[in-house]
C-alpha cells in the first residue's frame, strides 16, 4: 500500500506553536481524506517519547534512528537521509534535502522581520527555504500574502501552491477557574513578533483584564502586570473555554504567515482586532478590526469599540462568523493531496 509520509517533528518542540497545530490537524486531515489505497503515517526522530507525536488515523509514529539534533544536522548540510515512504509532506522547512517532498513554508519572517528571531534561527530558516524552494517538489504556503513574499526574498524552481488552513472544531470544552468576568484575549507564543507588549500597555491604558494563552518562548518578553493573567500553554478543551469567554480576540502581531487565533476566535463568535500584517488582512477578510503594527493607541481605540459599543461587537462577530467558514482542515488536505498528486507522489491504485 503506497504510504505519505509526514515529519511531525514539530510535535515534539519545545514550542510547538502554531505550526504544531497546523502539524496535528492536517495530518488527522490527510489521513480523513487519503485517496483510495493510501495511508498516511507520521515519523519523527528517535526520542525518549514520542506520545505526543501519535495523531488519530494517522499510523505511527514511525521513530528515525537519528536523534533530533542529528535528523537537523543532517538535513541542514544537505545529507540526503529519507525519512522513507512514497511521498513526505513536510509541515515546516525540516525537511530532506531531495526527493519527491512537499515543504510546507509558514512565513517569511527570516528575512522581513528576522530581529523577531534568534540569529541562529533566522540563518537556519533562509537556509533550509531556500533549498526548499529549489529542490522540493512543490512548497505550500498558507496564504498569498507569503507566497508575494515568497517569490520576491526566496524566489526559485519549485511550484508554489496557496492552501489556507483550518478551523479547529474543539469538541470538549474544561473550566478554567478564576477568569476574569471580562476580558480580552491573546493566544501565541511569547516571542518579539507577536506584539503582545504593546497589548498589554493599551489593555492598561483601557483599565481593562488580559489573558494570554501560549508558552514564554525566546527573547525574554516580560508581560507580567497587575491586570495580566497569563495562562501558558493549555489543552484544547480548556483553551476553548477560555476563547468562548472572551471579550475580543487581540492578534497585535508584527507579522504571521497565517493567523489560527484569528480564524478559531471568529468561529467561536468572539470579535477580533487584528494588526495590517499582510496575511491578517487577508485572513480576516475585512471581517475583524485592523490597526497599524505598533500603534498603541489605534489599537487602544478599536479594543475600546469593541468592549464598550455592543452594537460595533454584534457586526464584528457576524462578519466573523461568516468569514470562519471559509476554512476548513479538510479542505486543506484535499488540496495538500492535489499538490502531490501534481508533483506525481499520490495518484490513486
């Protein structure tokens, strides 16, 4: 039975991110999804566990012999190790360096704004994108915004294909005690990007609750204050909870490829203030409030429309409402299929 192969390392990060969710559901997707004859397995590298990595009607995983920073070492320097399988689909730029692979690219934040990484990092990143966009079989993107981007920072041979991604369809919901009667919402990463600090100085200077749901990742972001109540890193069941209370969803950020927390707040029916990064714009639609990046006091303006004027929130969910259904994981996987069955790795038996 011919196999698709997908790395899930990202599963296994310290900070899975964003792109650890995009990992989880499109895998569970692609397996939903398979064409007649396929299946879909995850493999990740040799670790102590691995449970993290298991995804529902996905087979596996299946564990590499090479450790983690060894599997990166070597793809890096251009070690044509394959992960094995028919096809691999890739959901981030770890991938090998040839072979019929499908490299997912989130952003292009290495080169726009790559201040908001470790230098390290950032190197790693423009490396591995641009190998990727020379040798793959194809690269998808999550957005044109980043495909524009794409072609103007790392230009190269391989298609290039627009897959927007999902909506996670949290079926559970878990309390989440001591949460404020009111307030607004942040969901990600702590990291420079985000833009979280200045969140937190126009939620103080609104006197309003603010909630961030995401772990402390790299360059020592201090949120702490008096009306801040950070919450970490939280199960799905208790995230939705703490989404569907929300007041707004804040998305600040400085740049995104995508924007899940945009997307997932919509559909929950809680209105979003979003900064003018390019794919924000072009997820939101028109349906959210948009503020200039770094503006504080246009982004204290529309939180304070939206927290004080019902009639401002009322419109902001209906156009979310309407905007989220746009995107689904299983309309993602269905169109990740079609990009390998153009780059010949999925044809139907």
């Amino acid at each position: 039975m011919p196999n698709l192969v997908v790395l899930a390392e990202q599963l296994l990060a310290p900070v899975p991110g964003g792109t650890g969710r995009h990992t989880r559901e499109l895998a569970a997707a692609l397996a939903a999804t398979a064409p007649p004859g396929w299946e879909v397995t995850g493999v990740v590298s040799r670790q102590s566990d691995v449970s993290a990595a298991r995804i529902p009607g996905v087979g596996g995983p299946r564990v590499l012999p090479l450790p983690r920073r060894a599997l990166i070492a070597a793809w890096e320097h251009g070690v044509p190790y394959w992960p094995g399988g028919d096809a691999v689909h890739a959901p981030t730029p770890l991938a090998p360096p040839r072979g019929r692979v499908v490299v997912t690219v989130h952003d292009v934040v290495p080169w726009t704004h790559p201040e908001t990484l470790t230098a390290r990092g950032a190197a790693w990143h423009r490396k591995v994108i641009l190998r990727a966009v020379s040798k793959a079989a194809a690269i998808v993107v999550p957005t044109e915004a980043v495909a524009q981007a794409l072609r103007r920072y790392a230009p190269g041979t391989a298609p290039v294909r627009v897959v927007h991604n999902g909506v996670t369809g949290f079926t559970e919901e878990r309390a989440v005690p001591d949460l404020p009667e009111r307030y607004v919402l942040a969901v990600g990463t702590i990291e420079p990007r985000k833009g979280f600090d200045v969140l937190v100085a126009a939620t103080a200077e609104l006197g309003v609750p603010l909630v961030v749901v995401g772990p402390q990742g790299w360059g020592g972001v201090d949120l702490r204050a008096p009306h801040v109540r950070l919450l970490g890193r939280l199960p799905d069941a208790e995230l939705a909870h703490v989404l569907r209370r929300a007041a707004v969803l804040a998305a600040p950020s400085l740049a995104e490829g995508f924007g899940l927390p945009v997307v997932e707040a919509m559909a929950a029916g809680v209105p979003v203030v979003h900064s003018d990064a390019p794919a924000l714009v072009e997820v939101g639609g028109g349906a959210g409030l948009v503020v200039p990046r770094g503006d504080r006091a246009a982004l204290v303006a529309a939180l304070r429309s939206v927290w004080r004027e019902q009639r401002v929130a009322e419109r902001v969910i209906a156009s979310g409402l309407a905007r989220a259904k746009a995107f689904t994981w299983e309309n993602a996987a269905r169109q990740v299929w079609e990009v390998h069955q153009s780059a010949g790795g999925a044809r139907a038996v």
